[in-house]
C-alpha cells in the first residue's frame, strides 16, 4: 500500500452522537451539517432512549443504538449519584465506551454533542493532518470562546490525577479540551482503560470514572481531561 493509499484508509471516522428527547429537535441540523461538511464521516450512530424518526435518519444513513442495548455496562441509574447531573455523564461514558464497544468502527472515531451545527462552506472539513494525525480542539486563557466559560480552563484539572494518578493536564488552569466534539483513538482508548483497570483494581471503568469525579468538585469529570 502506497503511503497516500494507506492516509486515505484512515482519513475516515465514524461518528457517535449521544442524544436525549430533548436533543432531537437540533439534531438534525447536527447530522445534515455533517454530512455536508465534513466528506471523512462514514458511519453515523445515534445513542439514545427511543428510536428518533425524521427524515434525517433516511436522508443521511442514521444508525440507531439504543441505550439499554447490553453492550452498555451501565445505565443510567448507575451514574445517578455522581455528584452531576446523571444525563450529562451518562453521554459522557456513551462516548468514551462506544467506540470500543459498538460493531465495527473506524479505528478513530468521532463523538459529538446532538446540538453541534458545522458550518464550514469553502473547504471540506477535515478531522486529521496530512499525516493522518487526529486533529484536537483545544483552547487557552488569550483565545477563550465566548460560548465557553474561562472557569472551564480549570474546572477539571483536579480529574486526571483523581482517575489515574500521575496523569496530568500538560497546561493546567491555562488550556483545554473541553469542546462540543472530539476524535478518540481506539488504540489510546485501550491503553487508558487498561490503566485505570491497575490503578482501581476490581472497578469497571465507568464506575472508577463516576467515582473519580465525584471527588473533585461538582461536574468535575469530562472525557476530553481524561
């Protein structure tokens, strides 16, 4: 396989978007978006409590994953005393189990936020580098978006440690990967897994993961610190 072969094999992603009765009216804004901007999406997988019906899911390819599906192993009564509102991290572990869980995935997958409209017009929008390097979103103290609060350059910092001591943030209270979407590396996904399988012995991951936050301050877990 040439080298420009083997980066157009992994210049593709699939995408998983949580999503809640309340989302359904943005979402599919979210998922037309996508597809228009953003050519490397291939699969799109909709996690939620009931089956969505709109045109959307015809129009675009839209897979349903339900939320109670056994592949989970949580729910959500299992988050419900995390110290956060239970909906806001269960969309979290749906994210970060998904793409290791769900039937074949992209080996870098995308997850994002049901209420994320694309608005790139000129160009493609690509997710990866000329290197087939995932390209990550972050923002800092001079450059902080105004849909975002500055309390979330460090609102999280006491959470990787919390989960997996030694794991810091590289720019605590000065940067962040707190956004609306991310691409998750299935390969670094493992690793952390696996990590924080020694680091809690006898813990599932989710269940090291709702603990961890529970003892930072409130709301102080999110799958971009971790």
């Amino acid at each position: 396989m040439t080298r420009k072969a083997a980066h157009e094999s992994q210049a593709v992603l699939d995408c998983i978007i949580p999503a809640h009765e309340k989302d359904f009216e943005t979402l599919g804004h979210c998922i037309r978006s996508l597809r228009r901007c953003c050519p490397e999406v291939r699969r799109i997988l909709v996690v939620s409590k009931l089956p969505w019906n709109d045109a959307t899911v015809e129009d675009c390819a839209v897979e349903w994953v339900d939320e109670a599906d056994p592949r989970w192993p949580f729910r959500l009564c299992d988050v419900a005393d995390g110290g956060c509102a239970p909906g806001w991290l269960f969309q979290q572990l749906l994210k970060l189990h998904g793409p290791l869980l769900l039937d074949s995935l992209t080996e870098r997958v995308l997850v994002c936020d049901a209420d994320v409209v694309w608005l790139q017009q000129d160009s493609p929008l690509t997710f990866f580098t000329s290197e087939a390097e995932s390209l990550l979103c972050t923002f800092d103290s001079d450059a902080c978006p105004p849909i975002r609060s500055a309390v979330d350059l460090h609102r999280y910092d006491a959470f990787p440690p919390a989960l997996l001591p030694g794991l810091q943030k590289p720019r605590p209270g000065a940067e962040t990967a707190v956004c609306h979407h991310s691409v998750l590396d299935t390969s670094v996904l493992r690793a952390l897994f696996e990590e924080v399988a020694k680091a809690w012995p006898g813990q599932a991951f989710w269940a090291a993961f709702v603990a961890a936050g529970a003892w930072t301050e409130p709301c102080g877990f999110t799958k971009s610190a971790a």
